[in-house]
C-alpha cells in the first residue's frame, strides 16, 4: 500500500493513527466480551476503519454525519465518551437511548451525530435535509453520510441522491463497497462495475478512493469538503474496501473464498498505516507502544464506569411520555371580538398555512408540485411569489425521501410540512414515517418537528389508488399525533395546530369538503387543541361517535331521520380524547361509532373496545360500527356508492334507536 502525505504534518499524521488505531483495539475488546455475553450483538468493521477515521476527521467538528453499523471511527472520532458509549451498548441508561435501542442505532446533537435505523437508507434523507437547512441559513457547511454496497440497493438511495443532485445540496454520499451484503456478493446485487458510474447518472460528480488508505480518504473527504463548502452540490464518493469479519459475528465468513480474505488482510488499514509511519520515521516503537497502552487504558476505565451502571428499571409513565417530546400548547383561541367569515374548507386550510409561514420563518413546505402550479388542489397557490421557492418547494416524485429530508430539517431546528399529493401516496414514505419520524423522540431525544398533509377520502369516482382512508394506518403508531378536521373551523385551528407542536402530526383533509363546505373562520391565527373532541350537535337519544365526512354524514342522517342525537366530533384521532367518548355513553347509552375508512382494523373498533372496558355499565345497547366496505374503492359510481356507509349509516341509526 503506498502512501502520499501530501503536505501533511507528522502531527497530522500521528493524529490519524492514534484515531485509527482507537476503534480497532475497542473492537477487539467488545469481541472478548461478546464471546462472555456481556455485549448482546456486534457488527464488525475490522478492515474498514481507516473509511470512517478518515472521512471524520476530515470534516469541521460541527458538520453532521450520518453513520452506519460499521463506523465505529465516527463516534471515536467525534470524541464520544466510552463510558457513555460502552454503557449504550449493554443497553444501560447512561448510554444515548437510556436503552432503548442498541449498537449504533442513536444519534447525540453535541457531537453532531445521527445514528442510523436498520432499515439502512433512510438516512442518506436525512443528510439532506440537514444540508438543505445549512444551505437555507447560508452556512458554509457539508453533511456526510454513509452506505454500505448493499444498502444502496434500496429505494432510499435512489430518492437521496436524486433530491439531492436537484436541489444542489452538499452532502458526500460515502459508499463503503467491501463487496458483500450480508453474504450475497456485489454480482448479485448489482450489475455495473463501479459506484463512480451512478454519479453523473444523477448529475453529481464521483471520486473513488482506496478505502484502506487512511491518508487517501482523508485528503479526498477534505479536498472535497472545502470545496462543497464554497460550491454546494452532492458528491458521491466509493470507497473500496472488504469487511474481514461476518456481517455480525454470529453470521461467520464461511461463504467468503479464502484466497480474497488472505488479499485484503495483506491491506489491513491499521498494519499497513502503522508500519509506513514506523518506516518514515514518524512514529517510533516507545511512541507507538505507549499509544496502545493509553488507548487500552481508556478502554478499561470506560468499561468500568459502564459496568458500575445498572440496568435500567422500566417506569411505565415515562417511557410512554418520552414518546413525545413534551409540549404544553399556548391558548391561542381566536379572539372573540375578531372578523369571522364564510370561507370554504379549502381556504381555511390555505389560510392556516399562510399565517403559519408568517408566524414561523422557519417553516418550510415541501410537496409534488406546490409551488408556481399550487399544488394540484392550489391551496398554495400564490405562495411563492409572497415566500420564496427556497421556502415552498416543488419536489421530484420522492415521498420517502422528502419525509426524511423533514426529519434533517428538524435536527436543524427548522419545521416543515411534507404534501402528500394524494394520502394513498403515502404508502412510499411509509417507512420514514413509522420508523424514523415516530421513534426518533423516544430513541435519542430528537424531536421530529413534522406535518405530513394527506389529501384523503373517497367519493370522486377516483378509484383504488385516489381514494383511500388510511388513518388507521398510522393511529396504531406510538410517537405519531393524528388530526382529521370537519369543517373550516377546526380545519384552520388544527393545521395551525400541528404547525405549533413539535411533534410528527399527520393532517388528514377530505377532498371532498375542499369546495363544497363553507362556514366561519376567524381572520385572525388561532389553535384547536390537539387531542380534544367537540360536540358538532346534541341530543338525548343515542351518541355517533366520528370524524372528518362522517360528520357531515351522522348530522344529516339525524335530519333526515329526526334522531336526537349527540354527535361527537373526535378531530383527533391519535391522541383520541376518551374523557369526551366516556361523557357521551354515560349520557345517552346508546353509541354508534362512525367511519369511512374500512370497517376491519379501522380506529372504530379500538374505540368500542374501549366503550366495553371501560363504560359497559352505561350501556343500554350493543355497541354499533359503521363504516365502508372490507374491499378496496371501486371506480364506478354506483359501486362507489355501495362501498361507503351512507345507506348503512340510516339503517343502523334506526336499529340502534329501537333496540
């Protein structure tokens, strides 16, 4: 292996050893411990150090980096303490998750650091939107994240790069390419030759580099990263390299010929970067000796202070709080000497957004065709040329990838709104969404400061694929708010609502109520509590629990029927307000829950379980649901007809009202 110091100073030299040689001689440590069942798993990346050692050290201390599990080199690099690191490992509390997650699946803000998922690509996302925040600010920062050759089989890698060669954001894409998935070798994952051949493909440049060659990676990352500094654009860099261990240790390297294990151990990147510096005469066997000697006494004194930490005791209240980060909404009702109009639903929504984006200059909404179109709705229309392209942005067709470009904004301290084109859409970020919105909060404490808008419901004739009602969807996830407004009122409280709070909230707004429900709005900025139903109308009769269209549906019904009825308007789905459901069943005793979203699996069902646990004495009836068919939505009118609950909706009033 050759090395070239360019104009490198020996104390530069000695530093890039000392960082190199750190991960190794922690991984051999954890290897001992492993084998005594005092770490649970762990993923190798002897052989791959000088990647990460040179690529970190190559960066400003303050710019992010996005690793993955084999980047050990990062966290060392960054200074993170070892008793804190080693005590995340064996799932303590003083580790970055306070044990809820493992190895290197944490991030921490001080040392700049996302961790990443094990889903792999949806952080290159993230770096993005990190990036795009840094190029928002006109800072002259760079972002650097990781994948592995098999992870950049994954969609996430696709979306990542392509927004961001679009957008001209400056994130190096740092591929490690050691020639195996798991066990499936780079010929069966992927046919071209050489990641440098993906970049300009993106309009991006690409730079291979020997990723064994500590000195090559770090002056490539630095040249590199002076440059993006002054010239924002992505950079995809390959680095070659081979892991000498399993993919985790319990998976083994049997399916690796011995002859390619024997040609990379000849590359070694510590031994050869080691024996280099020892032939130059920088580094001296006393000196070399007594650098090993300090860095193992690090270890030790590490993994005393982590093992002298218990394991932690579950408080049931805490882990569901930290779910969220903990937010008390301001009151911010409307005053009630102010201007209220009829505007349609459509409008209030827009409005809502454009006293956001007032209110919050930190706001950033993203969406397929939002900008000088307006979106496909045009509720933000008009919106560029009052805050700017930078602000509003078109976004290529790349759902999972602008989520996780929100989730890189947060870390930043920016908010965002993500426009789902159509709710069914949704399914293509589904993955951020669940897996890194959600949890983020309650893995390392980062709040992800979210809107995804989700233009939903059926009855346009629209077909499977337009159509869709999908709450229930996310109303099963823990670290996701969920609001369904219905009617203009509530639709601009909620929106700014969700605005306001730091968490992810998923804003469902029927297509159907844009155009043909008017009503009155304050002029001026006003909130709906997240988390609070309301009465849409009382009666004494029986109780229909709903939401969004089936509010309209339940209160015309009740007219058509002369039923008394308390309607009871939930608004929010997830954290659904139970004090308010109870209230109504002791009232009436009688309850019919409402929706439009299919009846199996739908959020009706959690609710009248909860009825029966918790109000069965109340109850004068069987609980009653009503809601579309167990099918996907037809096209055809009268088919479409049929699928929703209208027609069922009167039957069941009826039979509930005689019981």
């Amino acid at each position: 292996m050759t090395f070239d110091r360019h104009d490198h100073s020996n104390e530069t030299l000695l530093h890039l050893y000392q960082h190199l040689l750190r991960p190794r001689l922690i991984e051999e440590k954890m290897l001992i411990l492993l084998r005594q069942g005092k770490v649970s798993k762990w993923f190798s990346g002897i052989g791959q150090e000088a990647i990460s050692v040179g690529s970190t050290l190559a960066l400003e201390a303050d710019e992010y980096i996005l690793p993955l599990h084999r980047n050990l080199g990062v966290f060392t690099g960054r200074e993170v303490p070892l008793g804190r690191l080693f005590a995340q490992w064996q799932g303590k509390r003083t580790g970055y998750t306070k044990g809820r997650d493992r190895s290197f699946h944490f991030g921490t803000n001080e040392h700049h650091i996302v961790g990443m998922i094990s889903h792999l690509g949806p952080q290159l996302a993230v770096a993005g939107g990190i990036a795009l925040a840094d190029l928002l600010d006109k800072k002259p920062k760079v972002t650097l994240t990781y994948s592995g050759d098999g992870g950049a089989s994954e969609g996430d890698f696709h979306e990542a790069l392509n927004v961001a060669a679009v957008w001209q954001l400056p994130v190096i894409f740092m591929i490690e390419n050691n020639g195996y998935g798991l066990s499936t070798p780079s010929n069966e994952q992927f046919r071209f030759k050489s990641f440098v051949d993906k970049g300009p493909a993106y309009g991006m440049e690409a730079v291979q580099v020997d990723g064994n060659n500590v000195l090559e990676v770090y002056t490539t990352v630095k040249r590199l990263a002076e440059d993006l500094r002054q010239n924002p654009r992505p950079v995809l860099v390959e680095a070659l390299t081979f892991r000498m261990r399993g993919h985790e240790e319990a998976s083994g390297t049997k399916y690796v010929p011995q002859s390619l294990m024997e040609e990379w151990a000849a590359k070694d990147p510590v031994e050869n970067f080691e024996k280099w510096l020892l032939d130059e005469g920088i580094l001296t066997e006393t000196a070399k000796h007594g650098i090993r000697e300090k860095i193992k006494a690090a270890i030790e004194a590490g993994l005393q202070e982590a093992d002298a930490e218990p394991m932690p005791t579950a408080d049931i209240q805490e882990e569901i709080a930290d779910m969220y980060q903990p937010f008390d909404a301001p009151a911010t009702d409307a005053p009630k000497d102010g201007t209220a109009r009829e505007i349609r639903f459509i409008d209030a929504i827009s409005e809502g957004m454009k006293q956001s984006m007032t209110r919050y200059p930190e706001l950033v909404l993203m969406g397929q065709d939002i900008a000088d179109y307006g979106g496909v709705f045009k509720i933000t229309e008009g919106f560029v040329a009052e805050f700017g392209k930078a602000r509003v942005r078109n976004t290529p067709l790349c759902e999972s990838a602008i989520v996780g470009i929100g989730l890189g904004l947060s870390i930043k301290r920016k908010k965002s709104m993500v426009e789902m084109q159509f709710a069914d859409f949704v399914t293509c970020g589904f993955n951020q969404i669940v897996n890194n919105l959600a949890k983020s909060h309650y893995r390392w404490g980062q709040n992800a400061d979210v809107v995804v808008r989700m233009p939903t419901g059926a009855g346009s004739a629209a077909g499977p694929f337009h159509s869709q009602s999908n709450e229930a969807w996310f109303t099963h996830v823990p670290g996701l708010k969920v609001v369904y407004p219905s009617n203009p009122h509530d639709a601009k409280g909620l929106l700014c609502a969700a605005f306001e709070d730091p968490n992810p909230v998923l804003y469902f707004e029927h297509k159907m109520l844009y155009r043909s429900l008017s009503g009155p709005v304050p002029e001026a900025y006003y909130t709906t509590p997240i988390g609070q139903a309301a009465l849409a109308q009382e009666g004494n009769e029986l109780s229909i629990i709903t939401y969004g269209m089936g509010v309209r549906w339940a209160l015309q019904t009740c007219q058509d029927l002369g039923v008394s009825a308390d309607i009871l308007d939930l608004r929010t789905l997830l954290p659904w307000d139970q004090e308010a459901v109870r209230k109504t069943v002791e009232k009436n005793g009688r309850v019919l829950i409402l929706h439009e979203d299919t009846l199996t699996g739908g959020i009706g069902g959690e609710i009248a379980a909860w009825i029966g646990e918790n109000c069965f004495e109340h109850l004068d009836a069987p609980v009653r649901r009503v809601a579309s068919l167990d099918t996907a939505i037809p096209f055809a009118p009268p088919l479409e007809a049929a699928f929703l609950p209208q027609q069922r909706l009167r039957e069941q009033v009826q039979a509930l009202r005689n019981y």
